[in-house]
C-alpha cells in the first residue's frame, strides 16, 4: 500500500482554511461570483479560465464566422486566438502612446472605414494591457455612438481602476484572470444582465447547443476566495515598486492613472537575457499584427505613419511582483 503526501505551500497565509472549505465541497464559485459582484459592482459568472471568459463575451457579443472584430495589437497573442477559435476576423488597433491600450484616433478610423465597407465589428476588445489602464470615457462613447459594445480584459489590471470604477466593469463585459496577480489559476467573465446565457454557454446550466464546458473547480475558487483579500496589497506594493523605479530610472514608462502595476515596462529589451538570468520575469510579446499569421490582417495606427506600438520596441515587461532587495537589483540593471 503506497502513501500519497501533498505538500502545499501557502506563500500568503491565506489557503489553508481554502483547502478544507474546498474538500468539503461546498457551493465556492457561489461564493466567489458574489465576491466580485461586490468588488466590481457588475454580475459575474466563475469560469475555468480567461480564455473560457473571452470566448463567451464573445459568442454573448454576436460573433459567428466571418464577422469584425476590433482588436489591440499590443496585447498578448491568446486573446487574439480567442477571436480565431469562434471564426472572428481579427482588425488590430494601435495603442495611444500615453495609455498604451487601445488608441481612440485608430478605433475612430476602423470604425469609419467598417462603416465604408457596411461591414460594422460585432465587438471591440480593449485590453488593460499589462495592468496600464485604458481611457473609457474616450473609448466607451465612441462604441456607444457606433451602437458597438465593448469587451474589457482586465487581466493584467485585476485591483487597477478607472475613475473610481473597478477594472472589469467598464465595458459591456469584462473578464478578470485570477492568476496574474492572485495564484488560483480560474478566469471570471462579468456579464450584467447576460449571466443566464453565459451559464448556458459555458455548461454551467445546461445546453445541448454547446459540447465544451467552462466551469471552474470548486476546489480551485476555494483558493481564489482565500487569496482574494491580498490582491490589494499585492496591487499596493507593485503600484510603490513602480513608482519608485520611475524615480531612480529614466527607462521606466511612467504608469498610467489607476495601473495596476502588474508590470514596469521597461526600455531594457537588449538586456532580457540578463534579467531572466538574475531571476525577473520577463516578456517581450510584438505587436500582435506584425506576427506573420496577421500580417494581411487590417491594422490602424494612432496617427497616419505612426504605430505608436511599434514605438515601444526596445521595451520589455518585467513582474513587479518583487521585493525591494529586487526592485534595487533590477534598477541597476536597467539604469546600466
């Protein structure tokens, strides 16, 4: 007879309790739905990931085989895979120089020229892209006015705000991941008055209409819930990360109002090797349109011959999930 020993470490101090709460199976993605309906103010459905989430805002969205839809270019490429998957055609947007998500100059022209074509996108996707946060007051009108509405991934921005209103409720809807910031691993799609479809869609209720299914394990939101209260101090202490680092470099993009400081966008691409060697974690990803997979795919720049992404391309993103002896490293590495 062979004896199975799980070790579990609980870096934070708060999953302890999770574990006999999820072993004794009780309702936790209920639990969980109901603490981000209070921490964004907007309903929400638990689901087994950010990509699950993105497919049913999606599909909630209208998007079949064939149809537009709006894209950022600085963003990570799964999400534009996401598009793919339910038969979208990705049309990238540049991202403003300032925000560095989604630029209103490139999204007014795409929706002009969608207007042209009598082809208008089923959705715009506007990233919080790397926890920066996007102008929605901009943004959201300009949608409001082409009768588009509007996905906003929060991933990367979970705790980050905008004016006072919480990242993941400033569009039609919204998808928060848990596991850039917090360690649980599930995604939660916040879908206002379309939180009976969204359960249909994704299994949750069931559908004959649909063989996949979303639904994140019970043991897996337990570790959410217990973890959920850290996510303000880790936005906290990433938020004095950066801001220092601002101060003792000039090779820090300044954040923007509200950041989530998941990460520094730093101008130290030549040095990635360097910093991955000294234990940072560190991402480079290209604007999505230049991938060669894209590269017929339509793309509108900020300005007419200026791709304010392409501007950022002697930049990478280093975690600001640090300590201060790394914060101090990491200055010097880049300020060499």
């Amino acid at each position: 007879m062979h004896t199975i020993t799980m070790l579990f470490i609980d870096r934070y101090g708060y999953s302890a309790s999770a574990l006999a709460d999820a072993m004794s199976g009780g309702p936790n993605t209920v639990k969980l739905e109901r603490k981000l309906k209070n921490h964004t103010g907007v309903n929400a459905v638990a689901l087994s990931s950010a990509d699950a989430a993105l497919h049913t805002a999606l599909f909630l969205s209208g998007v079949r085989d064939g149809d537009y839809v709006f894209v950022p270019s600085f963003t990570f490429y799964s999400y534009i895979a996401a598009v793919d998957y339910i038969g979208g055609i990705p049309v990238f947007l540049d991202c403003d120089p300032t925000t560095r998500c989604v630029s209103p100059h490139a999204l007014e022209t795409a929706l002009v020229w969608a207007q042209l074509q009598d082809k208008p996108p089923r959705t715009v996707i506007v990233d919080n892209a790397f926890g920066s946060i996007a102008d929605y007051d901009v943004l959201l009108p300009l949608c409001r006015s082409w009768n588009v509405n509007m996905i906003e991934l929060a991933c990367d921005a979970f705790s980050g705000n905008y004016k006072g209103r919480r990242c993941g409720a400033n569009g039609d809807y919204g998808v928060l991941a848990f596991d850039k910031r917090l360690a649980g691993g599930g995604g939660a799609l916040l879908c206002g008055d379309d939180t009976e479809k969204a359960k249909q869609f994704a299994r949750i209720v069931y559908s004959e209409s649909e063989n996949h299914d979303y639904r994140m394990n019970d043991f897996i939101a337990a570790l959410d819930i217990a973890q959920f209260e850290t996510s303000e101090k880790l936005t906290a202490r990433a938020r004095k990360n950066l801001a220092a680092l601002c101060e003792s470099t000039d090779k820090i993009v300044p954040p923007t109002d509200g950041d989530a400081a998941t990460y520094a966008l730093c101008r130290a691409a030549n040095r990635m090797n360097e910093l991955k060697n000294a234990g940072f974690d560190v991402k480079k990803p290209p604007p999505v349109h230049t991938l060669p997979k894209y590269r017929d795919n339509f793309y509108f720049e900020h300005e007419k011959g200026y791709s304010a992404c392409e501007h950022f391309s002697d930049c990478c993103l280093v975690s600001m999930d640090i300590s201060l002896l790394q914060r101090i490293r990491l200055a010097k590495i880049i300020g060499n």
